[in-house]
C-alpha cells in the first residue's frame, strides 16, 4: 500500500511553503525587532546586536568632582576632561541626550522650605511666596521647559566582535577615570535599546555643547565644553547682551514766530 499513497500523494505539498503565512497563528513582531532593527539585547553585558550583525554598546557618564573644588580648580578640572574626550581611544564618540527633569534637588528643597512656612508662619506672604516658587518650579519640571542633559560614550563593532568591544569600552572607561570622570557601563535593557536604536554613527558625526554651572545649581555658567569627535575645547559662556539705552523721547513744540513770511 505504500505504493499507493506515494502516487495519490504527487503534486502534494507536504508542508506549509515558508512564505505562506496564511493560516498559521505567528507571534507578534516586537517594535524592537521591525522597526528599530534590533536583534538582541544581551544585559548585564551591555550589548545590543542589530540584524546586520553589528553590535553597540554605551558608558554613561555618572559623575565628576567639579562642584567640590573652587570655580579655578572647576575650571583646570573642565580642561582636563575637555582632552580626555579629545583623545578617546579607538572609535567611542561622546553623545548627549537630554530629557524633561533637572529640578529635583531644588523641588526637595523647596517642598522643605514650604512646608516649614506653612506650619511657623501660615498666610504670611513669605509661606505663599513659597508655595507660589514651589508650583512653579512643578511646573517647568512638567511642562520640559527645563532639561535633565545625560553623557554617554558610544561604541561599536560593525563586524560584531563583542569581546573586542566590552575590552574597548573598559578602555575608554579607565580612560575617563585618569580625567576624574565616572562612567558606567549601560545595562538597562529599554535605556540600552533606545540608545542603539537613535544613534546612527554612519549618519556622521554628532557634536555636543556641555555646561557647567557653579555652583550647582545656582544656573551660573562657569564654562562650556565645545566637543566634536577627537576635538573639544573649553569656552567661556556668551555674554549677555547689553540693553539698548533707551531712545530719546520726541518732542513737539510751537515755532517762535519771527516776523517773516514763508515763500509761497
């Protein structure tokens, strides 16, 4: 009988074709599979591996000793990550993104202060001066008109050698360390898909513009780094412009006649 099925069976398809799709239930492509070209996510490594088979991965730059020193030794402190950054090794570049945020040391500050005006001094106009510093300050936390400014250093293999890329970025780590420069690698799985996924180093270079404030907090510009790929300069911050002196106002007055007649 076997014969006999293998005749009936001519012309049959013994499977699904892999281009048929209709019929079968197919799990749900991930955004970070169609759209953002991603394969893989390996944390706590750090990696992300693209379909093309390139992978990325990010140091964020979690801190620096600039507001423990005098505004010179900021200063000297701000030259020396200025050619830090200059002299990255290999192919890290120094990226910069930023997000709604940046007030929550003054708005814990500032809930403090209120709530102790409230309680010693409640209706006073220095208890609604403070609650009124206090909404606003919510305000431009919400809203995004202040920015929260974060530094990451990228790096990649285009031809995937993740061993040669994690020894990279402890290289650019150590690198920063020498310039009193904390940096850590990014192991959260959103934050180190979004990264890879907005950072396109084949688009060209990407330049930044850091400013230190001092002291911190006060919004005082002390300097600002200049960077671009290989090359960052310290800057002083823009002037303030002048005001204009105000105009003269005009003037009318009655003539003083003289007698005379006017041509005609």
């Amino acid at each position: 009988m076997d014969w006999l099925k293998g005749l009936l069976s001519l012309g049959r398809l013994t499977g699904a074709p892999k281009e048929q799709t209709a019929g079968r239930v197919l799990a749900p492509a991930s955004t970070q599979r169609t759209q953002l070209g991603l394969k893989e996510v390996d944390l706590p490594r750090g990696v992300v591996t693209l379909r093309t088979g390139e992978v990325r991965c990010f140091l964020k730059v979690t801190g620096f000793t600039a507001h423990h020193r005098s505004a010179a030794g900021a200063r000297a402190w701000l030259q020396g990550y200025a050619r830090a950054l200059s002299t990255l090794p290999g192919n890290a570049v120094l990226i910069v993104r930023s997000r709604g945020g940046g007030l929550e040391e003054h708005l814990a500050r500032q809930r403090t202060q209120t709530a102790a005006l409230a309680t010693a001094a409640p209706g006073s106009a220095l208890a609604k001066l403070a609650a009124d510093q206090l909404a606003h300050a919510r305000q431009l936390q919400a809203t995004g008109r202040v920015r929260r400014t974060e530094q990451y250093v990228a790096l990649h293999s285009p031809k995937g050698d993740t061993a040669r890329l994690l020894t990279a970025a402890e290289s650019v780590r150590s690198h920063l360390a020498t310039a009193q420069v904390r940096a850590e690698l990014v192991t959260d799985r959103r934050l180190a898909a979004a990264l890879a996924a907005d950072w396109h180093p084949a688009a060209g270079t990407e330049g930044a513009w850091l400013e230190i404030d001092y002291p911190a907090g006060s919004g005082a510009i002390l300097a600002a780094i200049d960077y671009r790929p290989k090359s960052a300069r310290v800057v002083d911050p823009p002037l303030e412009e002048e005001e204009e002196p105000p105009h003269p106002k005009a003037s009318v007055r009655e003539a003083t006649p003289t007698g005379k007649a006017l041509p005609r």
